[in-house]
C-alpha cells in the first residue's frame, strides 16, 4: 500500500513526502484541490468545447492513417489549444458515435499559458511548492492536458515513462496529475509500478526529426516495465498524483458509465538543459513562463 497523505491544508512538501517520493516514484496528496476548482476547470472545458469547430478538425483527420496535417495539428499542439478524439469515437461512415463531449479523449498542451482559467489552476501556489519542495530550481509549466477517459470508449493508455515525451538533461520533468471527479478502477484510474523510476533508465525517447517535420520513437532499453508489479493509483476527486519523469504508469480503458476527467500539468526544471529534439517546441511568441 502506498502513503496517502491528507493534502487538504498542504503549504508545503514535507520531509515524509520526499522520502516516500524518492522511494515511490509517485505521491498521492488527497483533498490538495478543493472541488471548487475541479468544477470550475471542468466548467470551462465545456464552453471551450462548445467553441470548437468540428468540421475543422473533420478536414484534418478525415484519410486514413497519418498524414502531415495530422502531424501539424499535434506537433503545433505544444503552443495551442487543441482537441484529440477517443479512437472508438468514430463509427465506420466516419460520423461520431456519441455526443461531442462524449467523444474527445484529451485537450492540450498550452492551457495553462493560453486561457485564464486554465492558467489560475495551473499556477495554483500548492502546485509550485510541490516543484519547489521536490527539487526544482525554476519551475517551469511546459504542457498541460484535459484528459477525459470518456464513459465506454476512453481509450487504454499504455504503460510510459513521461520522460519519454518531454527529456530534460538531467532529467527533472515533474508531472501533477489531478482528479476532476472520482477516478477509480471501474472507470480508468492510474496504475503506476513503486519504485520503477530506480528500474533502469528511459526505455525509449519520443523525439522530433531534424527538419522539425514529424516525430519518431527510438528505444533506448529493451526491458519490458515490471508491470506485475503494478498498483491501482485510485483518486478521490481533487486528489494531485505527482510523479517524476521516470516513473512508469499506465490507465486501463473505461468500459464503465463513469467519466474520470483529469487535468495533467508537466513542469521541468529551467536550470536543466532543454534539448531541441523535444517534440514540444514553444515559438518565440509563446515563451516558457513560470508560476
Ligand atoms: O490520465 C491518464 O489516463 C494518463 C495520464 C498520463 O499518463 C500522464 O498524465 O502522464
């Protein structure tokens, strides 16, 4: 069983908390996110969801498999507000399946930099002294996700190392991952493996190609995750998992009647070395802020 720590009056990490973050890889601060805040971030994802325009996005993902507008619309994600769809939400003509908020998997990556709201909670102080009391020296919030796991077809996310994605030198990505509503094992809580980020180094880098036009994984370390090893990470609504870059998790699909919205912040260290094989790029227009 891992420590549960009653977050509902946090101020700052203590020394129990970094001892069982440097053991866990992982540490679950319950009640750190008043539900207040929950229903307001949960509020504003529906008016930005009524604001979206779906035959824009029919036009970009409407041929099979990848195409470059499929990659521009992902890779200029690093800098927008953009809207990815559960795979099962489209039937064999083409159409959605379910209502359009029923149908997307994750909004992301520049919320917190881009819309008042989103940016409030993401530059919430608890979040900061979370950053600050694990290590960093210049917190910076990089990427941020609206995750829906939408009721029946959220979609599988398979075990991952967040460093696979975003790679400082050294290694110093934090990501906070809260629970807009009740995230348990029947509608696709997380699961992470205790103390795998000490299980070996990064198994493999997600990185853009030199001319900037696309992406590609490459392995860096054959070894399976111990995944027998794995723990259900169930979180009450307004509970804050927060986890390092190495640590492996994963999310089952939701087969239940039950959304499990979350809200995932990834801030890196700015002391640390940012290389341009990221496949998150900021323009110029755009610049890293911290909290
Ligand atoms: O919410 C999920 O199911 C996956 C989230 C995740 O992997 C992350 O935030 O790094």
């Amino acid at each position: 069983m891992l420590p549960r720590f009653d977050a509902r009056t946090f101020e700052t990490i203590t020394p129990e908390m970094k001892t069982a973050f440097e053991r866990d890889g992982v540490l679950v601060l319950d009640g750190l996110v008043s539900a207040e805040m929950c229903d307001r971030l949960r509020a504003r994802m529906a008016e930005m969801i009524d604001g979206f325009d779906v035959e824009e996005h029919r036009t970009i993902f409407s041929t099979t498999g990848r195409n470059h507008d499929q990659d521009a619309y992902f890779l200029e994600s690093g800098h927008e507000t953009r809207f990815f769809f559960e795979e099962e939400a489209f039937g064999e003509d083409g159409e959605l399946t379910k209502p359009l908020p029923l149908a997307i998997n994750k909004v992301g990556h520049a919320m917190h930099d881009l819309d008042e709201t989103f940016g409030a909670f993401a530059r919430q102080d608890a979040f900061k002294n979370i950053c600050e009391g694990l290590g960093q020296a210049n917190p910076l919030p990089l990427q941020s996700m609206y995750i829906f796991k939408q009721p029946q077809i959220g979609g599988e996310v398979v075990c991952h190392q967040d460093g696979t994605y975003l790679r400082t030198d050294p290694e110093t990505c934090l990501g906070i991952w809260v629970a807009l509503e009740d995230a348990t094992e029947e509608n696709g809580c997380l699961w992470g493996i205790p103390g795998g980020h000490k299980d070996g180094g990064l198994r493999s880098a997600f990185r853009r190609k030199p001319d900037g036009d696309g992406t590609y994984f490459e392995k860096l370390d054959d070894r399976p995750f111990a995944e027998d090893k794995k723990v259900a990470l169930p979180a009450p609504k307004g509970t804050a998992l927060v986890f390092g870059g190495m640590f492996p998790h994963m999310s089952s699909a939701n087969r239940s009647n039950k959304s499990r919205h979350a809200y995932t912040l990834h801030v890196i260290d700015g002391a640390a070395h940012y290389p341009a094989d990221n496949w998150l790029r900021r323009p110029d227009s755009l610049p890293l802020k911290g909290f």
